[in-house]
C-alpha cells in the first residue's frame, strides 16, 4: 500500500471505533436514564406514602 492509502486505511479503522464508542456511549446514556427514572420514580412514591 502507498503512504495515502495507509493513512485513508486508518483513518477509517479510528472513524468505525469512535462509531462504536459513540453507539455504546448512547446505550450507557439510555441505561443510566432509565435507571435514574426508576429511582427517581420510586423515591417520589416512598415521599407520598411518607
């Protein structure tokens, strides 16, 4: 391979990681806020009972 087809080669490999990154950054980002929402929900119903 020629140098600018190296650098296009990895350019792409680090372009598909932060990819991946950014989609499991997001699946995190939905866990955490449907986690947070059960807790949040749970401790405003333990707030009405008290």
């Amino acid at each position: 391979m020629t140098e600018p087809e190296n650098q296009h080669s990895l350019v792409d490999e680090i372009d598909a990681r932060q990819n991946a990154v950014l989609l499991e950054l997001d699946r995190l980002n939905n866990r955490i806020e449907t986690l947070l929402e059960d807790y949040l929900g749970i401790e405003e119903k333990s707030r009405e009972a008290a």
